[in-house]
C-alpha cells in the first residue's frame, strides 16, 4: 500500500507537484508526476520504470519460440501474449488451427481474462473505496473518503476475501488446459497440445458454474453498489471518445477476423475498422533512440537511451492516425454496443465487470462446441523469410505482435501492449497518453492522501510488466499511500 513520494510546492505559480514513485496495487512500477493547482490537475506524466527488452531477447531466436518466451512479458497475462504470438506466426505460414485447437485456445485466453479481471476489481480497486481490517494490507488507510453504509461495506470486503478463490479457480481452468498457470504450454501456431477429455471438461464445467455463480451475485451487484456510492466518478477521469479495440476470441480457424468480440476504433462517436497501417511509435519522450519520425511496428527498433534528454518514461508512444486511443473492457463493449454511457473511472469499472460475465458465459458455451477425439493442432512449416501480424483484444486492450524472419531466425519482433496505448507518455507533439488525459481535470481533496490520482489509474489497471518488456531508485522524502 505504501508508496514513496514527494510533495513541491511554488509559491509563484500556486501550483503543487505531487511525485508518486512507485505506485502501488498496479502490476509493474509506475512513477507519477501531478501538477495541481486550485484543487484539480493541471498537467500529468506517466512514466514506466523499467526496461526488460524482450524484443531483444527474441532476436535471432526460433520463430517458435515466441510464444513460449513472450508470456513471460507478465505472469497475469501470458496467455494474450502467447496467442498474439501464434496468431502472428499464423499469418507468416498461413496454417490454422483445428477447430478443438480454435476453441481450447479461446478457453484458455477466456479464463486467464477472467482470473485478471477478478483480481483487477477486488485486489487493486476495492480498497481504495471500502476499508478492510486494521492491519496491513488495508492500514495505512488509502482515505478518508468511505462513503459505503456498514451492511454495503461488509459485503463487498466478504467478496474480497471470496475473489481469492474465485481468481485461484480461473487460473486452474488455464492448468487443466494448459498444462500449468501461469504460462500455460498449450497455446502455440496451429492449435493447442493438450486434448480435452471428458473427466478434465466435467472439472472445468464445474469450476466455471461456480465462478460464473460468483460473477453474477456477487461482483454485478458490488460494481454498482461502488456506483451508487460514488456517483461523481462517472465524471472524473474523463476524456475523449477516441477507444481501440481489436478484434478478440476466433470463431471459426477459417476466418480470423470473425470473432465474439469484434475489432474497431471509435473516434467521437463513430465506429470503424481499424486499419493496422495507420498505426506508429512515438519515441520523443521514451528512453530509446529517437530515428526523428514516428515509425510503424515493422519498421521500428528498440535501442535503449536510458540518460536520454527530455526523455521520462521506458513506453514508446503508440498513435492511431496520430492519436492517442484509449483500450480495455470499455472500448470492447462499446465496439459491440453493449455498454456506451461514457468514458470515466466508473464506466471502466462497469464495463469490466460486464466483460467478466459476458466471456465467462461464452466459455460455458465454447465447453458445448470441442469434440472429443477431433484434432486439435495442424502441423505446418516456418518459412525462411517472411513476415506476420498478430493482433488480439487482450486483459487491458489492444495487443499486437510483429514478426520479421530471414534466414529462417527473428530479425525483427515488436510488441504493443494496451497499457502501451493506455499508459503511453507524450507524443513527439507533446500531446498527452490516454491515461495522462484522463488525470487533468480530477480534483483533489487532500495533497497528502490524492487517493483521486489511484482512482484514476486503477481504473485502466496498468500493467507495467507488458509495456517496457533500469529501475532508479528514488531518495524517500515522504510517505503516504495512495
């Protein structure tokens, strides 16, 4: 809970700087920089602290081994990275999945997802709103703001405890599946390795009524009764309709753009295709060298510049036609109309929590559709030179993976993960990432406890693990928790 931060203030400009370093109940440290002034934020930088570069690690690597050495980016969702993997092979040697390898793996994204979005609300949302028991890691307290009744507040802290079996249960639908979780073996180019059995799809089945259980009278009801308490974050941490989706869960392996979840970017209320052309790297304020233009996926390079000038954040700044988009479980349902109200720290909360029910009721149907005894890989060759995309809808959002083959080996693989998109810092024109957007506006009530900044933040759910794939410590001059 505790974060080291320290506090400036300028008498001249009225104006305070809040720097929060590293955040806490966020996966991968993250540095916050906040300028306030008269109670709200005026200016915001997001910056990731570490450098891991597993596009380095890849390079000169068997093309098959990405999608084992990419779920390695994160132990909370290995199973998008392997998938944007297989799918990215794929499309270099045109092979498909059988249908049994189409729907094991779509089960075993689906139940990594799940497990992610349980811990995602319970573990790193819930306590900024409901206070736990006097004892760490609930004290120190985040806030003074519970609003919650007594009977509200002792629901929804019994559902906390309740979501460590509910999450551990998600992850074990991964192992039956895949071997183990996380970093199942199974997902890979041409299908899955590990065939269903009746015994196995009886235990799966059982545990997935019960988490589906759990979903609808548990965490639907929790989400808006946070809601009901908290009405004025429908308006807090707001930005633009300007949202990305990409396209998530195949329905058949013969066509790879007909899916449950379907792709599209929405830009003011519009929804359109995405086109994955129109996408570039910023690099003017990340720690890599800057080629003095934004560059496509496939033609970019990750060359580390950590004491670079001007430079505070280990993301490169994807844009989308020169734009900052915004992903997650929002953007997803909005896509499919499902949930369009707005675009806040409740109304990602709320979409969340949709999304978990809706693929937790796809994955009781998809149990229906294997076929015990079918097959469930296509065997297939790498070719010795070539290129092939892989993009998928993920935990956070958007995930793509770009693989360059010569000489039968990787010359080339880049990843963009959502909390790239989301937590991406300034573009080379100095506009701000999504989630920095979302920061300037929110007010805050007390400097020294701006439970508001987490607020904010969580509701995006950084992964910081994914983004940078040389961590400074910083001098404590304060502590308070966030």
């Amino acid at each position: 809970m505790m974060s080291l931060a320290r506090r400036e203030v300028s008498a001249l400009m009225a104006r305070s700087k809040i720097t929060i370093s590293p955040t806490t109940r966020s996966l991968g440290p993250t540095n916050l920089e906040v300028w306030v002034e008269q109670g709200r934020v005026v200016d915001a930088r997001c910056a990731t602290g570490v450098f891991r570069g597993f596009e380095l690690i890849l390079k000169d690597r068997d093309p098959l081994d990405a999608p084992y050495i990419t779920q390695r980016i994160c132990g909370i969702c290995p199973a998008a990275h392997s998938t944007a993997a297989s799918l990215a092979l794929e499309n270099l040697t045109g092979v498909r999945p059988p249908w049994n390898g189409n729907v094991l793996r779509n089960l075993l994204l689906a139940g990594n997802t799940l497990q992610n979005h349980l811990r995602h609300f319970y573990f790193h949302v819930i306590p900024d709103y409901v206070p736990g028991p006097e004892k760490p890691p609930f004290v120190p307290r985040p806030t003074k703001d519970y609003r919650m009744d007594k009977a509200a507040n002792k629901r929804l802290l019994n559902h906390y405890f309740d979501a460590f079996t509910y999450s551990r249960m998600a992850y074990e639908l991964d192992a039956l599946l895949g071997g183990k979780g996380p970093h199942p073996h199974s997902i890979l180019p041409g299908g899955s390795t590990v065939p269903p059995t009746a015994p196995v799809l009886m235990d799966i089945q059982a545990r997935l009524n019960r988490i589906k259980r759990f979903i609808d009278e548990s965490m639907v009801p929790d989400v808006h009764t946070l809601a009901q308490f908290y009405p004025e974050y429908y308006q807090i941490g707001s930005r633009s309709v300007r949202l990305l989706a990409f396209s998530m869960f195949p329905k058949t392996p013969e066509d790879r753009e007909d899916r449950y979840f379907p792709a599209g970017v929405v830009l003011d209320g519009k929804t359109l295709p995405p086109d994955p052309k129109k996408i570039r790297e910023h690099f003017r304020f990340a720690y890599f060298k800057d080629p003095g233009k934004p560059e496509h996926p496939t033609a970019a390079s990750t060359k580390p510049r950590p004491n670079k000038e001007g430079a505070y954040s280990w993301s490169k700044a994807p844009r989308y036609d020169g734009m900052g988009l915004e992903g997650g479980s929002l953007a997803r349902l909005w896509v499919t109309g499902d949930y369009r109200k707005g675009v806040s720290v409740m109304d990602r909360l709320v979409a969340r929590v949709m999304d978990t029910r809706i693929i937790a009721g796809m994955m009781i149907e998809w149990l229906d559709q294997l076929k015990l005894g079918e097959p469930i890989f296509n065997h297939f060759e790498v070719p010795s030179e070539g290129e092939g995309l892989g993009l998928t809808g993920a935990m956070r959002g958007p995930l793509g993976h770009w693989i360059k083959v010569e000489g039968g080996r990787i010359a080339s693989y880049q990843i963009i993960t959502p909390s790239a998109w989301n937590f991406s810092p300034r573009d080379d024109r100095g506009n701000p990432g999504p989630f920095e957007e979302a920061l300037i506006g929110t007010p805050i009530e007390d400097e020294l406890l701006p439970v508001e900044i987490g607020r904010v933040m969580r509701s995006f759910d950084p992964c910081m693990a994914c983004v940078t794939h040389v961590y400074t410590p910083s001098r404590l001059v304060q502590r308070f928790v966030i």
